[in-house]
C-alpha cells in the first residue's frame, strides 16, 4: 500500500458527514492528515475540532463568527478565517489531495466546484450540487480530471457493484455494452412508510427527523421522510454514473443492509451490503482503491435475518413523482425542484408549514418557471435564486 499521508480537507466538518470523517481520519493518522475544516456559525464545535486535529486553516462562513472561533484558539496555531473566498482557497489549495464536499443545500456547490477545478479527488456527499448543475459539474469534472468518488451510500454502493474500471465523469460508457441491464436503488421509504395517510397533515419536525436506520442531519432527514431524498437521489446517479432514469428502479428496502445493485445481462445481481452507517462509504471513498478500517459493526446477517423489498408508491410520496417530473422536463427543472424543497423544508423545520405543504410548494414552483436549457452557471444561480423568492412568497400567502 501507498504510504504518503494525504492532506485533507472537510467542507462542512461539523455536520453529520462531516463528523464521521473524522472519526475515520482519526482511525488513521499516518495515512492522513487534516489540512482545513469548515462549518456555517457553530463556532463551538468548531473549536472542539481544531483543539483535537490541529488542522492549518479553519473556515467559518461569515467573519463575525471566525472572530468568535479566533478568540477561542487563541494560541491553537490554527489559522481562522471567515467567507466564501477562503471557502474555495481550502478546497483548492495547492497541497490538499481530498476534499470532502458535505455543505449541505445548493451553498456547497461552489467550493465543491473549485475542488473539481484543482482536480482534487472530491468525495462528494453534497448532492444538492449535482441536482441543480449536474451536467455543467460533470463536465467539468472530466476537463480537470478530477477524481469524483460518491459518498452517499447509494451511489457509493452501485459505485462498487460497476464494473471496475467505470470511470465517472467520462459519457456514454452505454449500459448495455457493458452488459449492465438496470441499476436499482434502494431506500428504506423513511419514518412514514405505513404511516395512515390522514396522519400525514399533522406530522411534526422531530417525527419526521427521527430516521428509523439513518442518523443524519436535519435537511436530508426530513427529505428522507419526503422520499424528496430518493428523488434527488435518482438524478444525482442519472448524471454521476451517465444513465437515463428509466435505466434505474427504485425499490424499497426497509432494513437498509442493501445499500444499492446493479443487475447485468447475465442474471447475476450485484448487491453492496453493511450496517446503515456513512462511516463504511467515507472510509471507501477516502481509501480507494484500497480498503481502510472503518470503525463500523461488521454485518451480522443472522441477527438481521430477513431482508424485505417493496415498491416506492408515488401516491404516498408525491416527491418522488416530482422530482421524476423534473428529470423529464430536464433542463434547469431540477435546479428549480432542488431549490423550492430547500425553502420548504426550512419552512416545515421552523413550524412556518405543515409536511404535505413542502411537496405543494415545490410543485407550485416548478409550475410558475419555466425550464430552460443552458450551460450557463450563472443562469443557473440565478434561476436557482428565482425558485427560492417564488417559494417563499407561496409560504407567505399560506396559513400554515
Ligand atoms: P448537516 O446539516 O449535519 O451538516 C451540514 C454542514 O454544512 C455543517 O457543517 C454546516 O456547518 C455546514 N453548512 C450549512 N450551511 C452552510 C452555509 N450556508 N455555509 C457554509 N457551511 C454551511 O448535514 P449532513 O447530514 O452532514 O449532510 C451533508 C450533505 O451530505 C448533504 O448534502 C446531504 O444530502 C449529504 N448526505 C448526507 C448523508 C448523511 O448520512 N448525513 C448521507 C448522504 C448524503
Ligand atoms: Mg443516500
């Protein structure tokens, strides 16, 4: 095995994914080393982080809470610095070698960009970035060469079920050459799988982030309750692995010890399996094409015993339909959907709307503007922009 230490970099170390970074990282200090951190306003955390790893640069988002962290580090060595310039200078920083893109929302997708730019190796958790700009992002991932590795544990699953030398970033490898026939995509259907559809108008913000397999932040769990999540989830593997959403099946898996297939022509299916924990896709993502130790359970299968598989009904969860809807429309349709189910998810976590009124709001938007194709980035902030005002004034008009 290669035994240079790696420089890392974490966008968004504070965070769920963040957070189990470092917990892999710390399993394994001779082979990497923390470069920079960054995280939005928690400036305690923050602290934590850097009086454990030392890193060299932490970035907070604004300068009033890099203040905040400075004086706090006060004699740490850790230089603290604050805003979206220093944001990208970590993440494309001459001696970074990984940088783990976990921002969550539409905010992560600049400095993940800068990354790809640089030709890092970008372990991208944020899959916000490839739903609004997927193929602009792809793109510009093969004119760097940077090396994309898929951290959510779907696509990081079907990552390690294609064939080896499936290379990402890089078009028309065509399924059927390969002799792959369908990609499936598993998700456990979330907190409200059975629940009673009358039950649904009053579900509250901590029943729908109290995820059943998945400890994880609050936006992705209240999409995983949507099944918005297996929606943006679809078009996230459409652009990283160069599919059509007809090439992959959605199915659900309650239990969550499948983590994604591939089927091939032959009949074989190819399942990556292991207990529900982002520990085992970062390790992977971080090691590969080596294979680290993780911290994570190993698998018990005759204590899980049984595993179950359902179809994802789209009457239950109108998201998925949705987010179906705008793959159709294609253009910036997804850029649009991504940006509404941001705003209202906000909205339901601070008790401004109730659960069904998120899928409303994002059907409302995709509605009101109209798609367009372009390969422009800054038509797609500004489109992206134009969604979150439209669903906010729809929030406004709304008692509850
Ligand atoms: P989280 O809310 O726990 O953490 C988000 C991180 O982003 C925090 O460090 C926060 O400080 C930072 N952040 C938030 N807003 C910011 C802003 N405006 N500017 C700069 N930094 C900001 O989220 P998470 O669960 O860790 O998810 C991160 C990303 O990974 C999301 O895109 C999510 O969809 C994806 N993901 C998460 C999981 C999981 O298990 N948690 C699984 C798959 C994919
Ligand atoms: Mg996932």
């Amino acid at each position: 095995m290669d035994q240079t230490t790696r420089q890392v970099t974490i966008l968004g170390a504070t965070g769920s994914i963040g957070q189990s970074t470092l917990d892999v990282l710390a399993r394994h200090p001779e082979q990497y080393q923390l470069y920079a951190v960054s995280a939005h306003t928690q400036v305690d955390k923050m602290a934590d982080i850097c009086r454990q790893f030392k890193p060299t640069i932490a970035v907070m988002a604004d300068e009033a809470s890099a203040a905040q962290l400075k004086s706090l580090l006060d004699g740490q060595g850790v230089e603290v610095r604050g805003g979206v310039d220093a944001l990208n200078e970590i993440a494309s920083a001459e001696q970074v070698d990984i940088v783990m893109a976990a921002i969550v929302g539409a905010v992560g997708l600049m400095p993940t960009l800068s990354a790809v730019r640089a030709g890092k190796r970008v372990l991208l958790a944020n899959k916000e970035t490839l739903v609004m700009a997927g193929h602009l992002f792809m793109r510009e991932v093969a004119e760097h060469q940077a090396q994309l590795l898929p951290i959510d544990s779907e696509h990081n699953a079907m990552f390690q079920c294609l064939p080896n030398d499936y290379t990402l970033g890089k078009s028309d490898q065509g399924l059927a050459r390969r002799g792959i026939s369908k990609i499936l995509l598993t998700g456990s259907g979330g907190p409200f799988r059975e629940t009673p559809l009358d039950e649904f108008d009053h579900i509250t913000p901590e029943q729908a982030i109290a995820h059943p397999n998945w400890s994880m932040g609050p936006k992705i769990s209240v999409d995983s309750a949507t099944m918005m999540n297996k929606g943006l989830e679809l078009i996230e593997a459409c652009w990283l692995f160069d599919v059509t959403h007809r090439d992959i099946d959605i199915v659900l898996h309650p239990e969550s010890i499948i983590h994604s297939m591939v089927a091939y022509a032959d009949g074989s299916v190819l399942a990556q399996m292991g207990n529900p924990d982002m520990r085992t896709p970062i390790a992977h993502a971080l090691a590969w094409p080596n294979r680290i130790d993780s911290g994570v359970e190993p698998l018990d299968l005759i204590k899980v015993s049984q595993l179950n598989f359902e179809i994802a009904d789209e009457q239950r969860f109108p998201c998925l339909r949705l987010a179906r809807q705008a793959i159709q429309q294609g253009g910036t349709s997804m850029a649009i959907l991504n940006a509404a189910n941001e705003i209202a998810v906000q909205a339901f976590l601070s008790g401004r709307i109730k659960f069904t009124r998120i899928s409303s709001i994002i059907d409302q938007t995709l509605q009101h503007l109209p798609s367009k194709e372009t390969d422009s980035l800054q038509e797609i902030l500004s489109i992206d922009q134009s969604a979150r005002e439209h669903a906010t004034s729809l929030i406004a008009t709304m008692n509850i």
